[in-house]
C-alpha cells in the first residue's frame, strides 16, 4: 500500500472522520512519512465538529503541524448545490435516495476535493513537500466522482506540468470497502469514539443519513462496536 519512499515528508487532507484519520495513521506509522503535515478546512459543512476531531487525531498523532483553513465562504457560494453545507436543503436518509441519485447524491460538494486538493498542494510546495495524501475510499450505496481512481489520475496529470516542483496526490484507501478501513485503523490503534460521520451535524449521529448507514455497516461487518452514540440509540 505504501506509495513514497519512507521518512518522506507529507501532507495529509484531515477532516477528523473515519477514512481520513485510518489514513493519518497510515501514514505516519506505516509508511514512517516525516515530517506529516495535517491540513483541515472549514468550508461551512454543516458538520463542522468533525474538526474538533480532527484536531485531536492529529495531537495524537503527532504532526509536524495542523493547519484549519477557513472557508466558508465556500459554503455561502455552494448552498444552493448542496445538503452538506449550512443553509443547503436538508440531508437525506440514505434509504430515501433513489437509485439514480445515488452515483452524486445531494450530499455532494460542488468540486469540493478539486478545491481542497488545490489548496493542499500549493500548501505542500510552499513547504517543499512532495506528497499529498487524502482519504477518498469506495463507497458501497453511493459516490462522489472526486474520489474515483480517473479523478486522481487526472489531477495528477495537472500536478505533473509543474515546472520546478511537482507535487502528487495519493489516495491508498480508494479502493478499500468501509469494513475494511475501520479494520486496518483497529490494526494501527485508531481511536474510533473521537472520529465524526454524520452529515446532520446534531448534537449525536442520526443513524439514518448516508455515512451513518454505511459506518454503522461496516462497523457491524466488522464485529465491533460503533463507539459513537446515536440518535434514539439507533444501531441499525
């Protein structure tokens, strides 16, 4: 799984969920990049305290550094496109998504990872690092064309006409099922209960939004227990 040289340092894209921590730790510990950069952004998600998480993964992972950008104008451009954002229409239950929309759900962010993975990379050259890593990951009941294999092989492609200092973009979890995610964090000593999912942005998960289903999935596929709480104590 392992894409750089070891002791290489890195930029990693934390959102503070679940594929985006796996990854930190993957990073930092089996692939021994150093120094690691986490790199955050508000960009007016509606759930925004996944950054409370993200900043604790990266304490306890030690980075290098954590930078939160502050975007969210992103938002007050974007609501009109998206449930993700505060102000867009409501965040769907994964179940009320007819099959024709679940190739780009509502949930989509308007060229969000483009944005993102922009902003990472001029980040990343600025500090003379080459790599950049973010946690796209195959979705089983829906998906985002920003975190297909095309998509990274293309923004790789617009990386590559840098003329002094070419930057690349990674992404090991992109073809690796959710179940599988959640085990291989387990392996590397992930802390779970401090990672946050659900789009609705409440004060607990909802259970029923589209990554609260497929976490609440793979986390039963795994034989373990989802250490978040939920709404209503739902479980499945």
């Amino acid at each position: 799984m392992a894409t750089t040289d070891k002791g290489m340092p890195a930029v990693v894209l934390l959102s503070g969920g679940v594929d985006s921590t796996v990854l930190l730790f993957h990073v930092i510990r089996n692939l021994q990049a150093g120094p690691v950069h986490a790199v955050s952004f508000n960009y007016g998600q509606r759930h925004a305290r996944e950054l409370e998480c993200a900043a604790w993964q990266a304490a306890q992972a030690g980075v290098e550094a954590h930078e939160t950008i502050d975007m969210r104008f992103l938002g007050g451009m974007l609501k009109s496109g998206s449930a993700l954002v505060d102000g867009g229409p409501g965040v769907p239950a994964l179940h009320a998504l007819e099959e024709e929309d679940r190739a780009q759900p509502p949930t989509y962010v308007p060229n969000r990872n483009l944005i993102l993975l922009a902003l990472a990379s001029a980040y990343a050259e600025a500090h003379g690092v080459s790599d950049v890593y973010y946690g796209a990951q195959a979705l089983d009941s829906y998906g985002y064309w920003d975190c297909t294999p095309a998509f990274l092989e293309r923004v790789n492609h617009v990386l590559a006409l840098n003329r002094k200092e070419p930057v690349s973009v990674h992404a090991p979890l992109i073809r690796m099922p959710k179940v599988e995610t959640i085990q291989f964090g387990r392996g590397l000593g992930v802390d779970f209960g401090h990672t946050w999912t659900c789009y609705r942005g409440g004060e607990t998960a909802c259970g029923e939004c589209p990554t609260c289903v497929e976490r609440l999935r793979a986390f039963a596929e795994a034989g373990l227990e989802d250490p978040l709480p939920y709404a209503r104590g739902l479980r499945d």
